[in-house]
C-alpha cells in the first residue's frame, strides 16, 4: 500500500475534497450555512473518530499494543472536532500544530498494508483525513492563524502528554508516540537518531523545532503586516481580529 497508485489516488483524492471544502467555507464566511458546515463536518469527524476506535477493539483486528487510543493522532483525531465544533483557540492551536506537524507523516509513510476491501483501509485514511484535513480547513477556511502563544500551548500540551505516555510504554513495552522500546512499526527515520532511550532528547527537540516551523511563516506575515498599516474604507486602522477566546488573530 505505502507508494502505491492507490497511496497516491487517496492523497490526491484528500486534497482535492479539502480544497472544495476551503473554498465553500470562504465563499459562506459571514452566513448561516458556515456555521452549519463548521457543525456538519465537526460531527462528521467525531463519528469517524468512534468508528475507527470501536473497529480496532473487534476481536483480531489489533492486539494492545497498537488499538489503545494513545497515539498522537488519536488525541488530535478528537481534539479535530471539538475545535470546529467550539471553536476554543487552545484546541484549534494543537489542531493545527499537531495535525499538519504530527499526523501528516500518515500521509507521507502509512502504516498501512491493508487493501481496498478492508474496513481498516477506510478508517485509517477517513481518520487521518479528518484530522489533517481539518488543520488546513480550519486555517484556510476559517482564518485561524496561529501565534507564539498557539506554539506554546501545543508544546506543552505534547510534554506533558509523552510525560505521561512513557511511563506506560516503559512498563509494557509498548512504543505510543514512538517514545517507548522500540517496536517493530516504527518509522525507519528514527534508527538515524541513536538508540532508545537516548534518543528521546533529540526527538523532543526536534519535534519542538518542526512546529516551531510551522509557526515561521505566520510570524513573518504578521510582522510584514505591522509595517504596513491597513485603513479601513474609513481612513482609520481597522483593529485586530480576535476569535471567541479574546486572542488577536
């Protein structure tokens, strides 16, 4: 399945039906039936979301130690809903750092070797298209644009989150989050980074970095932005944006 023409069939299918999504959330802004998708599409998430975890507790599916919800892109698979659903800017800044800086190597290298007729074939790519696909509709659809703050809260969220998950993977020998002994599914890339566990600093940092990276190109805007004052049709400057939270956007 990984680099096959039915890989690249669903990445081209996910962008296309993301962009038409982006573009019909923008063409609604300020009407009711933005709400209404915002809500459709939240709820859509949520459904899949418990679909795919009631699927992999089916006996034989998979055992312990890949079905328990502990993964990053189990968290940000349900995070994905709430934030289009209460539109809370800490859940939308782990959305968009953890969904498109985490939950895209989904996309890149899928652990994936089922075929078109299994069910699990279905939930990984809805899933995984769910959580991605609501970063970027969120960003491109909605306006969300994250700051130093949003950065923040989603490295925290993820320190505390490993603190608490590698524990679990040190008693049990499981790998969750890809911190714990290493497991016959993880991926090739961090062999290049040492051996467990002293690799787990470098992976932090780096980790750290990447979505520091995804941070850059809003911070860049935002300063190029200050420069050039923006009137309104009344002369005066139009003041920031702020979402529900009372942060500027």
């Amino acid at each position: 399945m990984p680099y096959s023409a039915m890989h690249a069939a669903v990445v081209v299918l996910f962008l296309l039906t993301t962009m038409c999504l982006v573009w019909l959330r923008r063409r609604w802004s300020g009407f009711p039936r933005a709400g209404e998708l915002d809500r459709a599409l939240g709820s859509g998430a949520l459904v899949v979301w418990l679909a795919y975890k009631i699927y992999v507790w089916l006996p034989g599916v998979r055992g312990l130690e890949y079905s328990l919800p502990l993964q990053f892109c189990d968290i940000t698979g349900l995070i994905a809903p709430l934030a289009l659903l209460t539109g809370r800017r800490p859940l939308r800044a782990i959305l968009y750092f953890w969904g498109i800086g985490l939950s895209t190597l989904a996309f890149i290298a899928p652990d994936l070797h089922e075929g078109i007729g299994s069910g699990r074939f279905w939930l990984f790519w809805l899933s995984h298209s769910a959580i991605v696909g609501s970063a970027i509709y969120d960003v491109a659809g909605r306006g969300f644009r994250p700051g130093g703050r949003d950065w923040g809260i989603a490295v925290a969220a993820a320190a505390i989150y490993v603190a608490l998950v590698l524990p679990f993977d040190v008693l049990t020998h499981f790998d969750y989050c890809y911190v714990g002994p290493p497991g016959p599914g993880q991926p090739a890339i961090l062999d290049a980074l040492g051996s467990w566990p002293g690799r787990l600093p470098l992976q932090a940092i780096l980790v750290a970095l990447e979505l520091a990276l995804l941070l850059l190109p809003w911070e860049i805007s935002r300063r190029l932005s200050q420069r050039r004052p923006n009137p309104d049709s009344s002369g005066n400057i139009a003041p920031p944006v702020t979402d529900r939270d009372g942060w500027a956007g």
